[in-house]
C-alpha cells in the first residue's frame, strides 16, 4: 500500500473511532479527501443516528475550509451508502461534489447497499480501491457486521475475578475485587455497546444501576434485563437512569405488564419449550431492535445459560491479583469428562489496566 494511502485510511480510522459513543446503530465511519497531491482538504466521521454520515461530514469540512473537492480522493473506513435512509445516498453525494477516486475499507454489509454504492461510484466514472485497513474497520463495527450478517447482535461478556477464579463471596458480596481502573476502562466498555444485558438474580442480589457513569457519553446504553418471571421490584435502580429498559419474560402478566409500561420499560414475552426465556430468540429479537454490541454483566447463572448455548463471541475479562478462596465463580458450565473437550479460545488482546489485567478472548473455531 503506498503511504499516502495508508497514511490517509490511518486517520479516516481515527476518525471513525470517535464514533465509538455516539453512532449506534450506524456503523463507526472516518471520511479523509485529499487532493491530488495527498494534502488532505475535509475530514469526516459518522454523527448521531440519523444525522449525517462521514462522507457529508468531510465534504461540508472541506467546503468551509474553501477546498474544491473536484478531482480528489476520498478515503473511507466503509463502502459509501447508496440507499435512502434516514439521510441521502453518499455515493451520490461524493459524484455531485467530482470526487475522482474512492478508496473505502470494506463493503457496507447492509443489505440495502451491500456493494450497490461501488458500483453506482464507478457507473459514474468514479475510480474504486476496496480493501485497505479493512481489519481495523471491520473491528470498531463487530457489532454492525453481526447484526448484518448473523442477525444477531455480538455479545460481549465482562467478568471480574480474582486470579483463583472467584467473581463473589458465597454470600453474592463481590465490591470490590478489580480495583478503579479496571471498573472505569469496564465503563468505556458499556458505552460502546448499544446495550447492556444483566439478570433477574443480579438485580435482585445487588440493585446495580448498570449505566455509564464513570466518562462521558453522548448516549446511554440501553438496559436489557432477563428476568422469567417477571420478578423485578418497580423501584429497582435499573429504572433510575436516562435510557431506555427493555425486559424478557418467559410468561405474560398482564398487570406487571402495565406497570413496568408505565415505568417506561418495554417487555418481550419469549418461552422456550422449558418455559424459560429463549436465549437465541432474544438475541433475534434484540438485532430486530438494532442492537449491534450486547454487554453482559450478570451473575454465574445467566452467564453459564449463555455460554452453554454457545451465544458468547468474546470474553472481557479482569483479573485481580488476588486470592479469595471459596466463592462463586464467572459462571456455570456443564462438567466436562475430558479436558480435551474444553472450550478453546484465543488471548485477542491482552493488557495490564491499573493493578489488574484485562483480557479479551474469542472462541478459536467460530
Ligand atoms: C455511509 N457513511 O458514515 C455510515 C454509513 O439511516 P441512515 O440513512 O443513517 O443509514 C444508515 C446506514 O448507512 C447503516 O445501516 C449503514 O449501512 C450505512 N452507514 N454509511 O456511507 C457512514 N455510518
Ligand atoms: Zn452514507
């Protein structure tokens, strides 16, 4: 790749992560034009939902620092739409403004454009280069990309543990065993996702309010909480901050219904053959509500419900230097009669934050 590529695709990805809090549903996109002499003009990245998208972005910043466009090249971390949404087809937009060349990451999995915006750039004359930095790009949106492609949101799960395993004492106390960085960089985590996922157990044992608190954000997560039987107290934490709450119930109740309703919360009723709630079904339903990244953050049971079914892509997880002894552990798995039957997964990242350490692992074969 020549540098001016890679130096141009290098800082459209800096600017799609700037979206990381802000773009949900919309994928996280960073728009760089550069003229002919790689002397970039306009620099864009993708706003709120249902604002303007990084293309529009970087030619409205191009035009207000008094760059022509004409004849410059566009670098973006993901193929231009070509669909009316809720915003105007940006291939069109990059062809009335005489952009030459486009040089996009990867192709937009929607299926609503899904290549159509390429083709419509080069039907006008438009030159197209796919494929750099399309790593980079397809991670800042494994939520979007499993959204679009599995119909399912990625479901991310955090864990806290000392280093002999244990995320509580017998008796549920578990503040605290990571220490303050850990529990800031787990904050960042939940403000990336669009919403966050806990269990009836959980809320019942610890009343956790489960928002950002500890930086910034332009949006709130939503709070999705799995909860059969419909046990959740009205006056529970998790109905105190500013988002949206949305339950999952394995059997109506009518007058719980009404309540919560008035609460503002939104319930799903979705059994399973066992009566309780369908875990797959729920992931279909939440991806139909646009969910692209799910947080975990719940107890043994609902973890282990997960994990058995083998609805996990990746595992958050801070360790402690600690040792703590009997106490509940990250979650429930079937034993195993072998170790070879161990589930298999992958360090994706690794990284010392304040005293403990994070780590981020996937499942080797899927
Ligand atoms: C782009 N540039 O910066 C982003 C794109 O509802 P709308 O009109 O905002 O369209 C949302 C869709 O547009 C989204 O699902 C994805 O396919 C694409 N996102 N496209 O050209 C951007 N964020
Ligand atoms: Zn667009």
């Amino acid at each position: 790749m020549s540098d001016i590529i890679t130096a141009a695709i290098t800082e459209a990805l800096d600017l799609a992560h700037q979206g990381l809090y802000r773009t949900s549903p919309n994928p996280r996109v960073g728009c760089v034009i550069a003229d002919a002499a790689g002397v970039v003009i306009g620099r864009g990245s993708t706003g709120p939902a249902g604002g303007a998208h990084a293309e529009i972005m970087a030619l409205r910043n191009a035009a207000a620092g008094g760059h022509s466009v004409r004849g410059a090249t566009a670098y973006v971390t993901l193929e231009p739409c070509s669909h009316h949404g809720r915003t105007g087809p940006c291939c069109d937009a990059l062809v009335a403004a005489g952009i030459a060349k486009v040089v996009a990451s990867l192709t937009d999995p929607n299926p609503l454009v899904a290549g159509q915006g390429f083709a419509r750039l080069r039907a006008a004359g438009v030159a197209v280069q796919v494929g750099p930095g399309a790593q980079a790009a397809r991670e800042l949106n494994v939520g979007f990309f499993s959204r679009m492609l599995r119909h399912r949101p990625w479901v991310r799960m955090k864990l806290a543990a000392s280093l002999d395993g244990v995320t509580a004492l017998a008796d549920g106390s578990s503040q605290w065993i990571t220490g303050p960085a850990a529990r800031a960089d787990g904050h960042a985590w939940r403000a990336r996702a669009c919403a966050l996922l806990t269990g009836i157990g959980t809320v019942l044992a610890d009343d956790p309010r489960l928002d950002v608190r500890a930086l910034h954000t332009e949006r709130q997560p939503a709070l999705v909480l799995l909860d059969s039987a419909l046990r959740v107290p009205l006056d529970a934490c998790i109905f105190a901050a500013d988002r949206a709450v949305h339950l999952y119930a394995a059997a109506e109740n009518d007058a719980k219904r009404r309540a919560l309703e008035q609460r503002g919360a939104t319930l799903a009723v979705l059994p399973d053959s066992q009566g309780r709630v369908d875990l797959a079904a729920m992931l279909h339903d939440l991806a139909r509500r646009q969910v692209n990244e799910l947080h975990v953050e719940a107890g043994q049971q609902l973890n282990g419900a997960l994990l058995r079914q083998g609805l996990v892509d990746e595992l958050l997880v801070y360790l402690a230097p600690k040792l703590i002894g009997p106490g509940l552990g990250m979650a429930q798995l079937a034993p195993l009669a072998a170790l070879s039957q161990a589930q298999a997964l992958d360090f994706h990242g690794l990284e010392r934050v304040g005293e403990d350490v994070r780590i981020l692992a996937r499942w080797r074969d899927r």
